[in-house]
C-alpha cells in the first residue's frame, strides 16, 4: 500500500482533494456522494487510519471506518470532529481575500478625491494588501 501526505489549507481546502485527488480529476456533481464515485468506478472507499482516532468521533473512530464527505468537512473544513461536529481547539483563522480588502478600502476613500488622487491611492491600496502575508494554517491529510 502507497500512502502519500498532501497539504491542505485549512477551510476549504479539502474540497480540492474531493475535486482533483478524490475523484479522479473527473467532474462530480454534488449531488452524488463521494462513497457512491468510489464504488462506482471500482476504487476502494478512503478509510480513517491512526493513532489519533481515539481523540475524535465522540468514543473514537475505528480504524478503518468509511471516510465521509461530511466528516471530511467537519474536520478539514472546520477544525471540528468529523463525527459529532464539536471544535477541536481553536477555529480556523478567517482570511478575507486581499481583492474584498482592497474593495472595502476603496470603498471608504473620500467621494471627494479628485480622480487622479483616486487612482493613485487605489493602486497604493491594492500594493499594501497584496504585501500582506498569507495567514493560512495547514492541516495535513494523508
């Protein structure tokens, strides 16, 4: 058995495993499960594997158990346990996009401003926030 280890970001980035690694780069509605792709297409259904089973899915997953798109969601989506939907630790940090920042700092700038003046306080706006580091948090998926 291969087992390899991804990067995810945490919130949404799950969703480009259930995408691109998951599904096999095909197209999936989301009305079709994830589990009914796997048996479809003769792949063998994602399994919850490890020692840190124990400290989630309220008594604790069993190795083994049927990874669900759900559960996935919970956990990598939102920091929370795959099974009972309860916070594991701190929230995930929300990061607004530096496009809706730069939105809302253009949007405050004075309707006063001559449009040269708006230019270029635009475009120094739009240089500070694409400046700013990312402040993504990782969780790991196998």
């Amino acid at each position: 058995m291969v087992m390899t280890m991804h990067r995810l970001s945490a919130g949404a980035g799950y969703q480009y495993l259930l995408k691109h690694t998951a599904t096999g780069d095909c197209d999936r509605t989301s009305a079709t499960p994830l589990t009914a792709y796997y048996t479809e297409s003769g792949n063998p259904p994602g399994r919850w594997l490890g020692t840190g089973l124990a400290g989630v899915g309220g008594a604790g997953l069993v190795s083994g158990t049927m990874v669900t798109e759900p559960a996935m969601a919970n956990l990598f989506g939102a920091g929370k346990d795959p099974v009972t939907g309860a916070p594991l630790g701190r929230p995930y940090p929300v990061s607004i996009p530096a496009a809706q920042r730069v939105a809302a700092r253009t949007a405050a700038l004075s309707a006063t401003m001559t449009p040269e003046a708006r230019a270029v306080a635009i475009e120094a706006i739009t240089r500070l926030e694409l400046a700013k580091p990312s402040r993504l948090r990782w969780p790991v998926s196998t």
